[in-house]
C-alpha cells in the first residue's frame, strides 16, 4: 500500500512558486494499477519522485507500507564510471538479490553485447533506459513507478521483451504510470487519475478521468 496525506510540494521558479501538489490524500492498494494523467509541466516526475521517496514533500506525509521501485529511467543509483555488470551486481546486494542472477538477467534483457562489461558512462541514452528498466525488472517490487512509459530506444527486439514482462508483472505486482497520454495508460490501468493545478482526482476507470482531462486541457 501506498498512502499520501494531506501532501503539498511546490517550487520557486525565481518569478512565483510553482504548485505541484496542494494537500493532496490517495492510496493505492496492491492490486490495483493506476495510471494519472498529467499535462506535461504539471509534475508528473515530482510525484514520481515523491512516491519513490527521492524527493521530500514540503507538507504531509508518505507511507510505504510494501517495496516501491525506483522510477524507470531513473540512474541516480548507478555509477557512470563502473559496468552495467558490476553495477547489476551491487545492486542486488543492496536489495538482497542473488548477484549472480541479477547480472545474467541484466545482461539477457539489454542485450547490450561487450558493453555490458563497459562504464555506463560511455552508453547511449538509449543503452542507459535498456539497462535502468531492466535493472528494474530484476529487482523485487510491490510496486512499480513509470514515467510516461517505455524507455525512450529504438531497439525493438528490447521493447518486445520488456514490454511482455511488463504485461505478466501486471498479475502479481503494482504499476503507477504517469503520461500525459491516455493511450500511454491503457495497457496497464485498472483506475485512473487526473493531476491538474495542484490536486489529483481519483476515478474507478480510465474513461472517466480521460474525460476530465480532455475537457480542462482542451478548453
């Protein structure tokens, strides 16, 4: 389960402050996926951060009460200057991971060839999404936070499989998926939220926050 109450995070643009959130309360119950639609510069990445816990709200307060995943594309606990197979590795021993598996199931979904054995730092934007999102998938969550999608790359043998075992996590575990397009949710909503001036409404089904969301940016 996870849980805001009462959550108000804003920022100072150097003009005014920015609302992102205004003592906003939801809960999402494993099982239940939710997909939240969001204009793009309404903070949809804040709220993702937010819920991962690698960004404070200014009010209120989070709980987590099950194993949240970092946000897919997120590289902040990787490092540049070593492998993607020994990153893999330290990874899963923060988490409590077989390393051994971790690596092997790294380096099959990103089938990144000698590079896996090369510093990230030297990877396409492309190689770093394949090896974050499965990183991801290798690692044991509750819940799984994804922002507007797939990782940006053009392999499709990688999208292909990524987005199968996306599709089967779906019987077991959570996904919270953030986009400003509804077609981005469909495939992993079971209900929908809208994010809009500071609040998020909640609604059972994706078609009812879709019409929300399409009257108020269309209008």
């Amino acid at each position: 389960m996870l849980e805001f109450e009462n959550v108000s995070k804003s920022f100072w643009t150097g003009t005014q402050y920015k609302v992102i959130l205004d003592k906003v309360s939801f809960k999402v119950e494993l099982g239940n996926s939710l997909g939240i639609l969001a204009p793009n510069g309404t903070g949809k990445t804040t709220l993702i951060n937010i819920m991962a816990g690698l960004e404070k709200p200014d009010e209120g307060e989070v709980r987590r009460g099950c194993k949240i995943s970092f946000p897919l594309g997120f590289m902040g606990g990787v490092v540049g200057k070593v492998s993607a197979m020994e990153n893999s590795r330290y990874i899963a021993k923060i988490y409590g991971l077989d390393p051994d598996y971790v690596e092997a199931y790294c380096r099959w979904l990103c089938n990144l060839g000698e590079y896996f054995d090369q510093p990230l730092g030297t990877y396409s934007s492309g190689m770093k999404s394949r090896f974050s999102f499965a990183l991801m998938l290798a690692l044991d969550f509750d819940i799984y936070l994804i922002d507007e999608g797939m990782p940006g790359t053009t392999d499709v043998e990688f999208n292909k499989k990524a987005g199968a075992i996306l599709e089967e996590r779906l019987r077991t575990t959570t996904i919270i998926i953030v986009s400003h397009q509804a077609k981005t949710l469909e495939k992993f909503a079971r209900s929908a939220a809208v994010l809009m001036d500071g609040q998020l409404h909640m609604f059972d089904t994706l078609e009812e926050a879709k019409q929300l969301y399409d009257y108020e940016t269309q209008s």
